[in-house]
C-alpha cells in the first residue's frame, strides 16, 4: 500500500492556497490525523507552513524555496511537511502566529514553523530566504540543521518546545484567577483618546507604515463624537476615511479596498482585495454619511457594493473570500497605468483631466515607472485650470474612468480564492444589512438575504445546530470558530433589524444559543475561539484583540447584549457580564487593541437603546429617518402590529412568551406605533419617530 505522506496530497484539496502547491516536490500533506498520526508514528518534527491564497510572500517563498528539488528532499526525509491555509485554519494560525510574535517581536505570512510530533513548536519564523540574506538565516540551512539536531539536541529542543507551549497557553487560554469589575461607560473614551494618541494627523490613519485601515478605531472615534460632541474625533475619523478613499488603497476604476498601504500616506498598496475588508469599511463611511452629510461616503460605500456584486459574489448567493494581488505573476499589474496607455485610450483633455486627477505621471509611483492611482488634484482646481465647469470635470472624468475600466478588463485578472467562509459572510451580509438602511436601498437587503439563505443551505445544519467553516465547489470542510458564529449572527441580527423579518432573528438566536452552549465555559468565565466539541489542540485560544477581522470574544459579547432583550433566559446577559470582568484588565489597559470588546463594555455599562416598532410595515417617512441618523447600539425591533400576529413569531423563535422589548407593545390605534427605551425606562406609545427618538436625547440631558 502506497505511504499517504509519501507523496504531495495537496491536489486532493480545494483550497487555492493549497492547489498553488499542489505541484511543489515537497511532499505537502494537509493538516489531518493522516499527517498528525504519520509524524508520530515516525518519530519526526512537523514543518509547519501557514499562508493564504493572496498572499504575495508566500509565492515567493513557494517559488525560491518549495520549488527547489534538494530542498524538497530534506524536507521530505526528514520532516512531516503540513501546508495550511489560514482562512481555513484560523485556530492554528492563532496559535502558532502568537509564539511568533512573542519569541520575534513580529509575524506574518508565510508563516514557518517547526513543531514536535505532538505539535509543540520549538523554531518559528515567516518568510526565509533560500540562502542567508541580510542577516535572515537561509531556509536550506534550516532544514538541514533541524535535521541533524533533532537526533543529536533532542533533548534541548523538546525542552524549548515545552517553554513555548506553556508560553502560548499563558498568553491564549488561561484567563485570570479573580474577575475584575468590568468597565463602566468611561471606557469609550478612555479607547478615542487611545485613538486620537495614535492618529497620524498629517497623513491620516493610525501609526506609519505600513497602514491598515483600523475600522475598528474608526468606529470608536465616531461614536465617541456622536456621544461627546468632540470634535477632534470626528476630524481623526475624518481624516482617515478621506485618507483612504482617496489614495491607493481604494479601486478608484473598480470600486472597493486593498488590503493595505505599504507607506504611511496611502499612495502604494497592497493589492490583494479581502472579503472582510469591504466589510468593515463599508459602515464607517454610511456612518459618517449619515453623521455629515457628505454624499462622497455614500458614494464610496454604493462602489465598494457594486465591487463585491460584481466581482466576490456567487451566483446563487454567498460571497467569495480574495482576490489575488498578483495577475501574470507579478503585483499590482491589473491597476496600474503609465500616461501612454491613458493617452492611447482616451482623447487628449480626458486624458489630461484623468492624468492630473489621478496623479499619473511619466516617472509614476510604483514599479516600471507605472503609476498607482492617487486622487492628486481636486476637481474645484481642474475646472479653474481647464477653464471648466466642475460638472463638466465630473462628467469628464466619469466617462474617463467608465473608458479605462472597460480597458482593464481585458487584462489577466487576479486569481478569485472562491472559499465561501461562514464568519466573513456574516460580515458583508451585516454591511449590506446597514446599507439597505442607510441609503434606502431594499436590493442591498435582498443580496444579504440571498447570502444569509446560502449559508444556511450549505453551512448550517439545523437538527445538530452546527455551523461549518467554508464551502468551496461544493465540498463543506471544517468546523465553525467563534468569529463564524458570532459574525454570522450579528449579520443575521442586523438583517432583521433592516427588514423586520422574523426568520433571519430566528437564525441569530440559534447561533447564539450554539455559541453559549460550544463556546462559553462559565468556569473561565470567557468564550474560545474553537467549540468545546472540535480538535484538540495545544492550547484552546481566545481571541481578544482586534485584528484584520473584529475581535470575535468583543462580536460575541455585545451580541449577547443584543439578544438578551429577544430571549432572557437563554444565558446571554450573564455571560456577557462573565467576559467583560474576566477581561477587565486588558480591556483598561489596552483599549485600542481591544476596541470589539471596549465597545461592548461601553454597550453594557450604558445600556442598549431599543426601538419597538409595532407596524405590520414600517411608513417609509419613518424609514426615511432611521436612514438619516446615526444612532450607534441602538437595538431596532420591528414586531406585528397585533399580539395574535406576533404569536406566531413566537413559535418560530421558539419562546413561550413575547420577550420584554415586544410585551404589550401592540401598535396603538391600529397604526404604526413606536417605542422607545432604554435602563428599564420606556417613552409613551407614538405615532411620530422624531418624538421617540427625540425622548433617548432628553434622557441624556435630564
């Protein structure tokens, strides 16, 4: 019988990232008990690699290293070689990243890590050289030294593997042995002036290169200004989201975000475009819409949701993971332009209008003298210059861009990653849910809708109340973490509240209800990232720190928050309180990097606005008003406009009895009737929203 780890098994998978080394000579297994039970059987270290489809360092690595035959052979010899895609793995990405960033000071991708039998690490790095570069050792001198050592220094790495891991619980799994008391409503503040501390006033966003876009950070400052009146917040919020619309980490031809700038005034992305990138940006520029007035942010969110349509969406609904930085092998070739190819394409006031506009020069900004677009001039200074109209500048250069994105197309395209994710879903299905509010468009609901039915299709086993991690041509692979569930619920939740339908509410308390049962443990009084019932790893991590994605332990929590008013009795509300005093400590000492869980302490110390909205259909004045304000945390919950009707919600829901944000809230007269609450305190039945919501401001002021 043939050996399995004898050979490549990566062709077997479906994962991009894995196909792409499918064909390496190294004999790559994924990580399986086949792979975990061959290294121990044998006796040999595992050689752990972690990357992801997009990720232009690890095709590097892929190609000087992975390609090459003798390296290959030691590898193969000598070692269990396990190829891991991180968007499938978070959990193992987790834990290995957090052992890198404690022994290195930083990590990344291509992750590499050497591991024991019993996947203890005992060496960590990311990206290596072939040979020694620049004071970074060579990947061959690695291989062939890990080799030797395992049979000669046995001993000292089995030693060093034990101290790591025991590092690694520490700092993922153990919580403390004493709640704190949980952070009062002073907290918000606490974390925007963390934020305005770390604002780059000169170039927007937060730190120096490379810069992130930090949604989070955003998010606070915003609600921080909603609540304060501070100006500075707004202005930092500002500031960034300008920052980025208008630099090289947005698609100015196709709409939607990159990953990241690789210097610290926006002007040279990253160009791979994520899922839950769109995700977290879009709401913060509907929030500063709706905060301003601004129709630009409006028109940055319509783009980057005709993006994600047009270019991550799956036909029957779902929304995909990446696209690829790369196109033909190289980076950043599908966007940039050189002025000659403008020229060619355009005829010449456009093309001096565009090249002005975008800053497109003969020396360019990137690569072989190409320019990635920047938005260098305003369109106010082009009419002055051109002796134009600013309406015939934006014509202009609308048609400019229509012309050139037409032109891209023909182009070779960036590689899709088309891994559906359950946690990311939820993310844009979220977005799309605030965007049907925002700017009154019930199609951006139905895409949610669609998304939130294919999920649940493909995902989502009802009878075992089990979510998986992904879908990929057709093959469902991997249990759901805590970051699917909670942000699959959220967007479910925020569905519900967007169209007052009954059956995405019905999902997000199944989703609740599994996460408390698979992954709250009221002895260590948090929520894991891994269910109680999945793989048993080193360590069982929690993830408390905001990152590329919310911090799914801060998502979870303030959902809680969220769903305790719809079912009060399920748990939510003390476990929620569990987790903001287990977590008290860090979350006061580190608000910025805590920001999902800053938020839900806020949420918890103020209290949860409600609006019950009693209406067989909400009026679309009222929908109109709901669109204009900013109201940040409020809960909306539409019911039917009579108590027999709602009977029936009750039995979807699964409750014995309306919840207290629904009781004797019938619509009064038989018209449309809202509600306001909040602390236990309620407004008198209203036909007229202004009035209720008006009755949340005289609270604050009284």
């Amino acid at each position: 019988m043939t050996d399995p780890v004898g050979r490549n098994r990566l062709d077997d998978e479906q994962s991009p990232y894995l196909r792409q080394h499918a064909d390496n000579p190294v004999n790559w297994q994924p990580w399986d008990e086949t792979a975990l039970e061959a290294a121990r059987e044998a006796d040999k270290p595992i050689f752990l690699s972690i990357g992801y489809s997009a990720c232009h360092w690890c095709h590097v690595m892929a190609d000087e290293s992975f390609s090459d035959p003798d390296i290959a052979e030691t590898l193969n010899e000598h070692f269990v070689p396990v190829k891991v895609d991180r968007e499938e793995r978070p959990d193992l990405d987790r834990i290995y990243q957090t052992i890198c960033q404690l022994v290195t000071g930083g990590g990344g991708w291509p992750l590499s890590v050497w591991l024991t039998p019993q996947g203890k690490p005992f060496f960590v790095g990311t990206y290596f050289p072939p040979e020694p570069r620049r004071g970074a050792p060579g990947f061959r001198d690695l291989v062939e030294s890990f080799a030797e050592s395992w049979q000669t220094d046995r001993d000292e790495i089995e030693n060093r593997a034990q101290q790591w891991t025991s590092a690694i619980h520490d700092q993922l799994e153990d919580t403390p042995d004493t709640p704190g008391e949980a952070p009062g409503s002073e907290i918000l503040d606490q974390t925007v002036q963390a934020a305005l501390r770390a604002a780059d006033r000169d170039d927007g966003g937060f730190g120096g290169g490379p810069k992130f876009p930090q949604p989070g950070r955003i998010d606070s400052l915003l609600r921080g200004y909603a609540i304060t009146g501070r100006r500075e917040a707004l202005d930092v919020a500002v500031e960034s989201l300008d920052a980025m619309a208008n630099g090289g980490l947005r698609d100015h031809l196709g709409g939607g975000f990159h990953r990241y700038c690789v210097d610290k005034d926006w002007t040279v992305p990253h160009f791979e475009k994520m899922l839950y990138d769109q995700a977290g940006l879009v709401p913060r520029y509907l929030d500063t819409y709706r905060l301003t007035g601004t129709e630009a942010y409006a028109d940055v969110a319509v783009e980057t949701f005709e993006f994600v349509r047009r270019e991550l969406s799956h036909d029957d609904g779902g929304f995909f993971a990446t696209l690829d930085a790369q196109s033909g092998g190289e980076e950043g070739t599908f966007y940039v332009w050189t002025p000659d190819e403008v020229r060619s394409l355009l005829p010449e006031l456009e093309a001096d209008l565009f090249c002005d506009r975008y800053g497109i020069t003969p020396g360019g900004n990137f690569e072989n003298k190409t320019t990635v677009l920047n938005v260098s001039a305003t369109v106010s200074d082009l009419a002055e210059e051109y002796d134009l109209s600013e309406d015939e500048v934006e014509d202009k250069l609308a048609e400019a861009r229509k012309a050139l994105f037409a032109a891209r197309s023909g182009r070779e395209r960036p590689a899709r990653d088309e891994k559906i994710i359950a946690g990311w879903n939820g993310l844009m299905i979220s977005a799309f849910a605030q965007g049907a509010v925002a700017l009154e468009d019930d199609s951006l609901a139905d895409d949610a809708r669609r998304a939130l039915d294919f999920i649940r299709e493909h995902l989502w086993d009802a009878d075992a109340e089990h979510l998986s991690r992904r879908v990929m041509n057709g093959e469902v692979k991997g249990d759901g973490y805590l970051e699917d569930y909670a942000f699959l619920a959220r967007g479910a939740f925020d569905l519900y509240q967007a169209t007052g339908d009954v059956e995405p509410l019905a999902f997000a308390l199944d989703l609740g209800r599994a996460i408390h049962r698979e992954f709250y443990d009221d002895a260590a009084g948090t929520l894991y990232f891994t269910p109680e019932s999945g793989e048993a790893l080193v360590t069982r991590p929690q993830e408390a720190t905001d990152q590329s994605t919310p911090s799914s332990l801060g998502v979870a929590t303030s959902l809680f928050l969220d769903l305790e008013h719809f079912a009060p009795d399920a748990g939510f509300g003390e476990a929620a309180d569990a987790v903001l005093e287990t977590h008290a400590n860090r979350i006061r000492g580190s608000p910025l990097e805590h920001v999902s869980l800053a938020l839900a302490a806020e949420k918890a110390a103020s209290g949860v606005p409600e609006l019950t909205i009693a209406a067989d259909e909400i009026p679309a004045e009222w929908r109109e008003t709901l669109a204009s304000r900013y109201l940040p945390g409020l809960v909306v919950a539409p019911r039917p406009a009579t108590d027999d009707e709602l009977d029936a919600w009750l039995d979807e829901l699964e409750l014995d009895e309306a919840p207290p944000i629904w009781a004797a809230r019938e619509a009064d007269g038989g018209e449309p009737t809202v509600y306001a609450c909040e602390n236990f305190t309620c407004s008198a039945p209203t036909h007229d929203i202004d009035e209720a919501l008006a009755w949340f401001t005289a609270g604050q002021d009284a």
